[in-house]
C-alpha cells in the first residue's frame, strides 16, 4: 500500500513540513522540513500548495505584501 504523504505550508519560518499520515488512525509523523527561498518581506499568510497532474512536482507561491 502507498503512503499517504501530507504537505503543510508555514508563513514564518517559510518552510513546508511533510508528513506520513497512518490511514487508520489519522496520526502523522513529521518526515521532514523544506526551506522555501525567495523574497526576504515576512508574510502572515502561508504559501498556496498545488501538486502536478502526474504527482512529481508540488509547487508553492509565495506572498508578499502589495
């Protein structure tokens, strides 16, 4: 059976955490944590996520204020 993986994006420190998440109970196990360079302007809001058709490529945009 696959992994579920679960990818969550954070504003501050502008990284994006993985996690394992066991389908029977729900838990997650945190895998790991991907900085995320780019512009140097803190956000308060967190990056939007979209992962590719085929599922290879997860892309992330940052934001920045107008």
């Amino acid at each position: 059976m696959a992994i579920t993986m679960v990818y969550v994006s954070c504003a501050e420190p502008r990284e994006i955490l993985r996690f394992a998440m066991d389908r029977d109970s729900g838990a997650l196990q945190q895998i790991d944590a991907t900085y995320v360079p780019g512009i140097d302007i803190a956000s308060n809001t967190s990056m939007p996520l979209a992962i590719s058709r085929d599922r290879h490529v997860l892309h992330a945009g940052l934001r920045q204020p107008p």
